[in-house]
C-alpha cells in the first residue's frame, strides 16, 4: 500500500460531520448517518458527472443509486427514533439493504462502462463503512437483551454547547378504560 492510499484510508475513517450546526437530533450523532450525508453528497458529484457523458443507458441506474442513498439516510434516521428494539432493527436492516442496493449500483455503471472502477472505489469505501456499521447495530437491536460486552458507540462527539433531542426514557402510555352499559330488558 503507498502513502497516498494510506493517507485516504486514514481519513475515511475519521468522520466529519456534513453539516455545519450542531446536531440537534440523536440521528444526527450516529456516524453511520453522517458517512450516508457524506455518500449522498459523493453521489450527487457522480451522478451529474454521469448525466452529461453517457445518458440514455444509465438513466435507470442513476435514478436507482439516487433512491437507495437517500432511503438509507431516512431509514436510518427513522430508526433511530424508535423506542422499540425490534422496530428499530427492521429500519436500519432497511437501511442496510439500501447501503448494498448502492453497491450495486455503482457496479452497474461500471459494467455500463459510464465509469471505470476506479472512479467508484471511494464510494463503495464509503459503503462498506456505512454497511457495517448498520449490521453491527441490527445485530445489537435485533437480540432479545443487550449486549454482553456492554454497550456499542456509533455517535460523533458532540459539542458541549449542542442541546440535542432525545429519545430515550420511559415513554408515557395511559390506558383508558372503557365501560360499556348493557340495558335491561323491562
């Protein structure tokens, strides 16, 4: 491996956050949603690039690869809000499945020969982080009881002056009791 490609690999692994106010929502702190801003944003260069040199036979793929990255994003994000364990594995196996649906893609304008696999290696690294960070955490959602080794950190830091929202503690449900009157018959 020479520098340069160490150089890249290093930074793959820090994650910097996309936008620039401090995270408001608990989604917003996963670095797992982070890396999928950062892809979209990667795919969004890739994809106008595509657009102006080979247009007709990509139109499909490029719309798909568009799609996936985006459902990853907002399944994640969804997930993430949910109280419930299995629930919240559902979306970010949702998620997970869109990670990959962008491989994919990104293989099939390869093989359309819209782009070499050169091109598309930094995004596909992109994906294989954003893939295995979403397994990690169906595999902790997807159990019966927490981890044995304790608890898993997907979130970024964050910054002393940032109020984030939050989703955990007790969720407050009342049940209301409903009395039904049966008439006598006279």
């Amino acid at each position: 491996m020479n520098e340069s490609s160490g150089n890249k690999n290093q930074a793959l692994n820090k994650v910097k956050p996309l936008l620039s106010s401090p995270p408001m929502f608990d989604h917003e702190k996963l670095d797992v949603y982070q890396l999928e801003l950062q892809f979209i944003a990667w795919a969004t260069d890739l994809l106008e690039e595509v657009s102006k040199s080979a247009k007709g036979k990509t139109a499909e793929v490029c719309d798909q690869l568009d799609r996936a990255s985006l459902s990853a994003l907002l399944n994640t994000a969804e997930g993430n809000g949910k109280p419930q364990r299995q629930v919240r594995a559902k979306f970010f196996d949702d998620a997970r499945g869109s990670g990959t649906e962008c491989a994919g893609c990104l293989d099939a304008l390869v093989a359309k020969r819209a782009v070499t696999e050169e091109r598309v290696l930094d995004g596909k690294r992109i994906l294989v982080r954003i893939v295995s960070i979403l397994c990690a955490l169906v595999d902790r959602f997807d159990a019966p009881s927490q981890p044995k080794d304790g608890p898993i950190d997907f979130t970024l830091d964050v910054p002393q002056d940032a109020q984030p929202v939050s989703y955990k503690g007790k969720q407050s449900r009342t049940r209301t009791r409903t009395r039904t009157r049966t008439r006598r018959k006279n």
